[in-house]
C-alpha cells in the first residue's frame, strides 16, 4: 500500500528534477499536477507514477533512482513510460508503442499513466487551440490505441481522448 506521503515526495522529486523545465507557457508542475489529478480515481500509485512519468525521459534520473525512493513497481512503470531511443519521435514512440502493446498484469498501471499522460496533453492542445500538436496527437492516435489500450482497464479516460481528438474540437486554420 502506497503511503499518502509519497505522493508529495514524488511531487517535489520530480519537480526539482525537471527544474526550470516549462510545458508551453507554463512551468512543468502544471503538466505534472494535471496528470496526478486525472488518476486520483486510479490510486496514490498511479499518481505517483503519473508525478514520475517523464522524470527519466526528460531529466538526469535514473531508473535505479526511482526504484531505490519509490520502490520497484513505481520504478518498472516509469520505465515502460520512458520512450525508447531513437533517431525522431516517430521512432521513439514506434518502439515505445511496441513495449506498450506487451504490458500484462500489474504494470497494466503503466497504461492508465499513459493515458492520463496523453488525455493531459490533449485536452492543453484544446484549451491552447494548438492545433499542431493536436493534429500530430491525432494522427499517432489510432497505434496509440492499438498498444495502450485495456478494455476495462480506463474507459472513461479512453472515451475523452476519444472525444477531444475527433474531427470537430479544434477550428480549422483559416
């Protein structure tokens, strides 16, 4: 059972890790607190984790870092969330997709993270009418899907991404 306390220790380590780092216009903790906010439903795990999800990618942590202050399923989570290297996003998220698509039993809470994750990005493209961003989220969506999706597993989550990325949520250029 995580402990509530855990939640804000990885609150302020990802933080400090990701450090001036900003999400668009605003600072990183913006992205990070909406993510941990659409999996409260999930569990203080899941927003642990979801508080941890870009920490390896995006800053100088360590897997074995996660592991030794949040434990082993924390840890082997972020890691099914941190993109496999490659030469551009499309074969990062290719290669990544494809560990996804593998993902059975306990760390099926990798995949609640990742939607939380993409739901959070999308539904900021929204607000911001970043219509690039949301058109490049469209356009990855259905092998997204294809290797994150459980049925049962988030539905509701998987409903809204659904929602916001069809045709009609974002105006055309003019």
């Amino acid at each position: 059972m995580m402990e509530p306390s855990k939640l804000s220790a990885a609150r302020a380590y990802a933080l400090s890790m990701h450090g001036a780092q900003m999400y668009g216009p605003h600072p990183y903790s913006h992205h990070l607190d909406a993510v941990a906010a659409t999996l409260a439903p999930y569990g203080l795990t899941a927003q642990v984790i979801g508080y941890l999800h870009d920490v390896v990618e995006d800053t100088g942590a360590t897997i074995a870092e996660v592991s030794s202050r949040f434990g082993d399923e924390v840890a082997a989570c972020v890691a099914l969330l941190t993109d496999e290297p490659g030469a551009n996003r499309k074969e990062r998220k290719s290669k990544t997709y494809a560990k996804l698509a593998k993902v059975a039993g306990s760390e099926e809470l990798a995949l609640i993270v990742k939607v939380a994750d993409r739901l959070s990005n999308v539904r900021a493209c929204v607000a911001d009418a970043n219509r690039d961003l949301w058109n490049l989220y469209r356009s990855e969506h259905a092998v997204f899907k294809a290797s994150a999706f459980r049925a049962g597993l988030c539905d509701e989550l998987w409903s809204e991404l659904d929602g916001l990325l069809s045709d009609d949520k974002l105006p055309q250029a003019a």
